[in-house]
C-alpha cells in the first residue's frame, strides 16, 4: 500500500510549507507536488489522507521511558504496570527507549528486551538502555560493550544514577571504565554507545561528569544526562555542558517543560543540544505531548525549535539515521496535528497508520484472546 498525504503545512522539524508528502514500504518516498492520478494510475492500494488545516511532522522520539513500569519506592504494591502501546502511540511516540532505574531485581533486562520486541511487533520502533542506577551495570552478555554490540535494540548505557542516594558509590575510574566501554561498543557496531546518567538532587550535581573530562580521555559526546531540571544551578551546569558538546535532556514528569525551556534558552543554552522525554512511569507517556503542546499554543515558542528536541536532536544523540526528519529516504514515522490545537489526528509508524482521526486504530495483540477489562486511571491530575 502507498499512503498519500495531502494539503498538510510540513515541518521537517524546519518549516517546508504545504506539500504532499507519498509514502511506501516504510519511508518517505517523495515530498513536493504529486500528481494523485498519476499515483492511482499505478494500479496500488492508496490510501489518500486530507491533511487541510494540520501540521505534518516527524514522529517524536521518547529516549526515556520505563516501559516496564516503576519501581515502586514506596513498597511493593507501589509498583507500576507496564506501559502499553496504545498509551505510547496516544502521545504521538513512534520511538522509544526503554530503560530500568533503580530496581534492577525484579525489572531485568531481559523483560526489557522482551519488552521492545513485542513493541516492535506491535508497529513501532523500540531500542533500549543497557543497565540501571548500579555501577558496575546490569547487563545481558557480560558487558554494555557486548551488549551494544550484539544485542539489536540496545544502543548504549543507562539510566546511571549520579548525583543520588539511590545510586551506588561510584569510584571514579568504575564510572570512566562504563563510559569508555560504552562508546567502544557503539563505535564497533555504527550504534550511539552514549552514556545516559540519572541526575539526582545531590549537592555534587554534575560534577562527577565534569570529573570523566577533566581526568579521563573522554568526550562530551559520549555523555547524556537527564532530570536537569531540578534545580537553576544544575540547569545552569547542563548548560555549560551542552556548550562543551553534550546533549542533554528535560523530562515531563513535573509538567513545566515551557518554564525550563525558556529558562534553557534565556541563559544561553545551545538549542541544537536539548532533547525532551517523558521518563513515563508514575505518570503518562502523554505528558510529552501535553507539553509540547503548551510550548507551542500557550507560549508561541518557535514550532521548529520546539519540534526539534523531540524529533531531530534526539535522533542526532541515538545516531538513528533514519528517524526525526521528514526528507526523501527517511522512515516514514509521521504525525499530523491540528495546526491551532495541536491535538493529534495521525500517528503514521513505518507507513502503518496506528493512530487514525484521533482513534487508535489497533489493539494489542494479547488482547485477541484475553476477556480481560482493565480501567484504570491514576488520582493524581494533570497539571495541563
């Protein structure tokens, strides 16, 4: 099947105007003009999407999601379930990273993989952190190198904890052993072999970072911290960082991503350097695009410079080529939004339309077999 979209204001995440934009067998095969009848001419399926008064842009990239759900800090029952596709697909997500936090007991890496080959499955695109909060890191064949190497969907380590009470006491040289390990894996198999870090409340803040630079042969690019909202000194610090040549990245837990933003900004902050995820546990992967949303309608922040730090920068930090852009070539992860709502009508993942007038147009595959009700909702309210 081809898979026309038509009359839609594209941006790739720079604005493109109004195009069309043709798509088949999982990418984007021309972008411009097309001739419809010369399209249903070829005698191929087509199906013709009316994109008039919508925004078409690439799907959002999520590099931090607990796809297996929390850890429940609190005690056992406080674990969370595992997040579902629909509720991924629901936020406009058509890639995920799934990573494990501070249990790395009863969540493993194994169920972690398990997890993104059956989001795979189920049509969209799931990579994976190896390891946790621990140093030295859980793992799958013995090392992150090996891991990342061997393992398809694994692309670097993380989420390490740094700057927590939660994470281990990390001796120097332990912690400059994974980074180094970490980027020759990605080095040996064209993966990113980036290092993501949890950053916790501690006083210390990034410094245990800025220590891999000053007394080890390591690069900024190697390193990609998270939660560096948490304060305006540690945001000032990832600043500084991100100028060095680090990316790094806002989470949507806390629901205030236009503050930050504009706070990231304001002091300097290299937009070409930040990333936005959803660190989706406790609360929804659809954080992410109430955010975006509130960037965009509520604040008037730049469509294409919002855009980017879900879609473009992402893509650049994980080297995944293929995804964030809207170009000839390119996977065809798409989305199509309202223009003055931002509400989301298409959710395009591979070419397969997941999302379809504002409806998921799937259900999971267990499902098929499964008489099982599950409604639950969390008490706690959005702040949007």
């Amino acid at each position: 099947m081809l898979t026309l979209i038509e009359n839609g204001e594209l941006y790739a995440p720079e604005p493109l105007g109004k195009n069309s934009i043709l798509l088949g067998a999982g990418a984007i095969l021309k972008i411009g003009k097309i001739n419809r009848r010369a399209v249903e001419s070829l005698g191929v399926e087509l199906d013709v999407i009316d994109a008039s008064g919508s925004l078409v842009t690439p799907g959002f990239i999520d590099p931090h999601e607990h796809l297996l759900g929390g850890s429940g800090e609190k005690g056992y029952a406080t674990q969370t379930p595992e997040i579902y596709p629909s509720e991924i697909v629901s936020a406009g997500i058509t890639t995920v990273i799934g990573c494990l936090g501070v249990d790395t007991t009863m969540k493993t890496m194994a169920g972690l993989l398990a997890k993104a080959k059956a989001l795979k499955e189920e049509g969209l695109n799931a990579f994976l952190w190896t390891g946790g909060y621990d140093v030295p890191p859980t793992n799958i064949i013995g090392t992150p190198r090996n891991d990342i190497m061997f393992i398809e969907e694994i692309i670097g380590s993380g989420e390490i904890a740094v700057a927590d009470e939660r994470s281990t006491d990390h001796v120097p040289h332990e912690l400059a052993r994974l980074v180094i390990d970490t980027h020759n894996g990605g080095m040996l198999s064209k993966k990113a072999g980036v290092t993501h870090f949890h950053v916790g409340t501690g006083e210390e803040r990034l410094q245990p970072l800025r220590n891999l630079l000053e007394n080890f042969p390591i690069e900024p690019e190697w390193l990609y911290p998270t939660h560096i909202t948490r304060s305006k000194e540690l945001m000032n610090e990832a600043i500084e960082l991100a100028e060095r040549g680090s990316f790094v990245d806002i989470d949507t837990v806390d629901e205030d991503l236009p503050k930050w933003f504009k706070f990231y900004m304001d002091n300097g902050g290299s937009p070409e350097k930040l990333t936005v995820s959803t660190d989706a546990s406790i609360t929804s992967p659809r954080n992410l695009l109430t955010q975006i949303r509130h960037c965009i309608v509520e604040h008037k922040f730049p469509i294409e410079q919002i855009l980017a730090c879900v879609t473009a920068n992402t893509a650049r930090v994980l080297k995944l080529e293929e995804k964030g852009i809207l170009k000839e070539g390119k996977a065809a992860d798409i989305l199509i939004l309202e223009r003055k709502s931002f509400e989301l009508r298409e959710v395009i993942s591979g070419g397969r339309r997941l999302l379809k007038d504002g409806s998921i147009a799937f259900k999971e595959a267990f499902l098929e077999e499964s008489n099982r009700d599950i409604k639950l909702k969390g008490a706690k309210k959005s702040k949007r």
